[in-house]
C-alpha cells in the first residue's frame, strides 16, 4: 500500500511540474498577464461557466486596457490576446498571410460536419472560399430577394397572433430566419414559423442547445484535445450529421435526376462535385460538401436571429429610435407602394446605423481567433512568437471601450454616421471579422436581418414588458453572444 501511495504522490508531483513548467512564457517573454493556476491555467472562469470567451477576454482587455498585448494559458499553453488596434490590423489583414489559420482544432472524426469553411485550415478554406464566394455576391443576394420577401410575409402572418400581447422576439426571429437560410441554402421549406415542430428548427435548437453533449464536447475539444481524440465518440451527435449529410446528398440527387436548377447553393455543390477539378486536390466527399451547409444554416440562422432580437430590444428601450426607424420605414414603402424592393431596403440609411450600432453593442461573435503559422515578430516590440501559436481578439472588449465610443452602453446609431465611422480606426468594429478570412455571407446576414426588423415594425410596435431582462444577462455556457432570459417585449399593432 505504501508503495502505491508513493508512486501516486510521485506522479502527482509530475503531473505538477508538467503543467507549471511552462507558466513563465509569457513573464519571460516581458508580456503581461493575469496569474495561472492548477489546472486550467487563466481561464478556469471559462469551463466552471463564469464566463465565455467573449466576456473573458472582454474582462481581460479591460484590466489590461494599457497593454499591447497580454498573456494567458489555456491549461499550460500561452496564447496571446491582442488589445492594439493597429496590430490586430497586421494580424488579419497586412500580415494575413502569416495568420491564415483559425486555430479551431478539427475533430472530424467525431464531429462530421466540423470540416466545414469556418473551422478549415490555410489549404483547403483558400480553395472553397474561392469556389463558394460566388453564392454571397450582391447580384446573387438580389436574385435571391423574392425568397427572403417571402419569408417576411409568413413572420408577419406570425406576429399578428400575439397582438397586443408578449412575446420572445429571440425565438420569433430564429423561426424566420431558419425558414431564409432553409430556402436559400437548401431550397427546401423548413416552416419553422407555419409548424411549431418544424423539422428544421429542431435541428436548429440541437446545434445551441447547452446539453451535456455540446457542452462536453466543446470543453474537451477545446481544452483536452488529446483527451477528446479518445473519448470523442461518446458525444457524437449522429441524428444531427446524419440529418445535414443526407438531406444534402438526398436533395443534390433529387436535382440532378429530376434536371432541377436554382441557381443556388446547393447547385453551387452539385458543380463542384460534377467538376472537382476546379478545388483542386480536395476530396468532395458528401460530409465535406453537407459541412458546408450545415456551417450557412447554423451561422446564418442564429447570428442573424439574434441581431433581430436585439435591435428590437433596443427599439423597445429607446421609443425616439424607434420613431425614426419605423418613419423611415412608412416613407419608403410609401414611395415603392407598400412593397419590398432591394433598392428600397438599401435606401434605408437609418435602419442600416440602427443595425450596426446593434452589432456594435451585441456582436454575435464576440471574438476572433487566428493562429501563426511562421515564427512573427509584432511591429514595435521585441516579441517574437513562435508557428502555431494562438492569438485571441476582444471584440466586446473593443467595441464596449469608451475611448472609441463614448458612452458605450447607450444605444446610438448615430455613431455610424459617415463623419463617425471615418474618424474611428477601422478595427474597432469587428462584428464581421476583417480582411480575406472574414464572414463571407456578411452581406445575406445584413439582408435578412434588416427585412426580419422591418417587417416587424412597419405595422407593430414594440415596449418593454414585465418579463423583459433590463440588465441583458449573457448566457456565459453559450459559444456566441446571446440573451441568458430572452427577449421579451409587448407588441402591438401600429394606429
């Protein structure tokens, strides 16, 4: 027994000495930092569920507000968050080149759809991106504005139910948005607001959903990658891959027997499939090209819902904003006799501040993430930093700090005024990312969350209510910025 005791004590002290021998990179490197501790290094706050990355680093980058730079341990290995604004510049769009890798480690093995274009390393994003750019064009965008117009009938339809009543804007706008990118993506009606247990929002709700599963394999996939190498199969989600893998190559085989072409995302696949010596040397195997939907629904549907939500939010605490929102609405329907047109929702200057200034206080993504792939040294300092390390960048942080927006905590649109947005260094709005490896479908999110807000108000109004969550409580197990209580409002029809 004593012997066992003692080679236990042995491997303790170890396991000990493993994890603390690498704590004084960032210290000898003269880098700033809070102070690491057994066992998960600075971002313990992280997996106990204080926090998420977003409101971590925004944590960070306040304390730290003075420094460049500042070093952290996710467990015993250093990444380097980014507080300069001209240095995140070289970091993704000067020295891009240099920073092509996310960083999101692929587990494909027991996340099917994980090899899809946002978790992609260098190689093979370059090639997609470039194949896939195509879909997210303007001109594609107003080819495709009839199915949006579409949907916004059916969200109307919807909304008149709870006249004069309360109701979770969040889950309104997520069940319009899934029926968009359901159209759109897949040219299938996924009648998320028509059925209360469409298909496709369930799908949709089982991506987010903050179970044991998700939340475990986030963590260990994240954290104890080697860990999660091994033990990875026991949080699959096989009714999640087996759904978006054979409703892609069901629907691509439908088309192409039945000679059907949308001119959309799917046929956008089918091409390449068809030719694939046009991606060069990657294998288009039906999990690559159904990653790559499920990454459009998944993004598409929940970031936008949520930005719906939230400017909507903002429109019930703020009546003077939503006054001038909902006139600039009125006279250009007025002058396009009461129907959408893609000029007229680009016309709608006001509504386009009112959506960025909701971006600005509420990214979706409150947080990038790059990985170097040489040795770099940044610009005006003696650090070098070695390939593969992990650099983060505090979205919130940047886009709450009041050197840059005064007030940050008051909703004005105003900020995003030309004269403004010009006299602002352009990283400190960030909700899209910046430079090649930012959000290709940024221009559809836009389009889709302007209609879902402009056809809630063109007809109703919206006011706080009893249940509305004046404090805006993030939910700290979520991966993306969103509302712990939802979003409850009254809404009533317009006089």
């Amino acid at each position: 027994m004593w012997l066992e005791l003692g080679l236990l004590i042995i491997l303790l002290v170890i396991y000990y000495f493993y994890f603390i021998n690498n704590w004084d990179y960032w210290s000898s490197q003269d880098v700033v930092g809070p102070k690491p501790s057994i066992p998960f290094g600075t971002v313990g706050d992280i997996v106990i569920g204080k926090h998420n990355l977003g409101t971590y680093l925004q944590e960070i980058y306040t304390i730290y507000k003075k420094s460049k730079l500042v070093g952290v341990y996710r467990l015993r290995k250093p990444i380097l968050i980014m507080n300069d604004l001209d240095l995140i510049k070289d970091v993704l769009i000067k020295d891009f080149s240099k920073f092509a890798d996310r960083g999101r480690e692929i587990h494909d093995k027991h996340e099917a759809l994980a090899v899809n274009l946002f978790n992609l390393e260098p190689q093979r994003w370059r090639l997609l991106r470039s194949k896939l750019s195509p879909m997210f064009t303007s001109v594609k965008l107003k080819d495709m504005f009839y199915l949006l117009v579409q949907c916004a009938d059916q969200i109307e339809t919807y909304v008149d139910k709870f006249e004069n009543g309360l109701v979770d804007m969040h889950e309104i706008a997520t069940r319009f948005t899934t029926d968009v990118i359901g159209v759109c993506a897949f040219g299938l009606q996924a009648n998320a607001l028509a059925e209360e247990d469409s298909l496709f929002r369930k799908m949709g709700k089982r991506i987010f959903e903050l179970n044991i599963r998700n939340v475990g394999r986030a963590t260990l996939g994240s954290f104890l990658p080697e860990l999660y190498k091994v033990v990875g199969y026991f949080f699959r989600d096989s009714v999640l891959d087996n759904f978006f893998i054979g409703i892609t190559k069901d629907t691509m085989d439908y088309r192409r027997k039945n000679g059907i072409n949308r001119h959309d995302f799917v046929d956008l696949l089918i091409a390449l499939k068809d030719e694939p010596s046009k991606v060069g040397e990657i294998e288009l195997t039906d999990k690559l090209l159904a990653a790559q939907l499920f990454v459009f629904f998944a993004a598409g549907f929940e970031t936008s819902s949520t930005t719906i939500g939230n400017a909507l939010y903002e429109m019930a605490l703020n009546h003077s904003v939503q006054e001038e929102l909902r006139q600039e609405i009125k006279d250009e329907l007025i002058r396009t006799d009461g129907k959408f047109t893609y000029e007229g929702v680009k016309n709608m200057k006001y509504l386009d501040k009112v959506i960025k200034e909701t971006l600005r206080k509420y990214p979706p993504l409150p947080f990038l993430t790059r990985r170097s792939m040489e040795p770099y040294t940044f610009t005006g300092t003696n650090l070098t930093i070695p390939a593969k390390t992990d650099v983060w960048i505090p979205i919130l942080g940047i886009q709450r700090d009041p050197e840059y927006y005064p007030n940050p905590s008051v909703f004005d649109p105003e900020r995003f005024s030309e004269e403004q947005v010009k006299s602002r260094h352009d990283m400190t709005f960030l909700s899209f990312g910046d430079g090649p490896r930012n959000c290709i479908g940024t221009r559809f999110g836009l389009m889709q969350t302007k209609i879902g807000v402009i056809t809630v108000l063109r007809n109703h109004t919206v006011d706080i209510c009893d249940k509305t969550d004046h404090n805006y409580e993030v939910d700290h197990r979520a991966f993306l910025l969103v509302p712990k209580n939802g979003i409850f409002l009254n809404i009533n029809r317009a006089v």
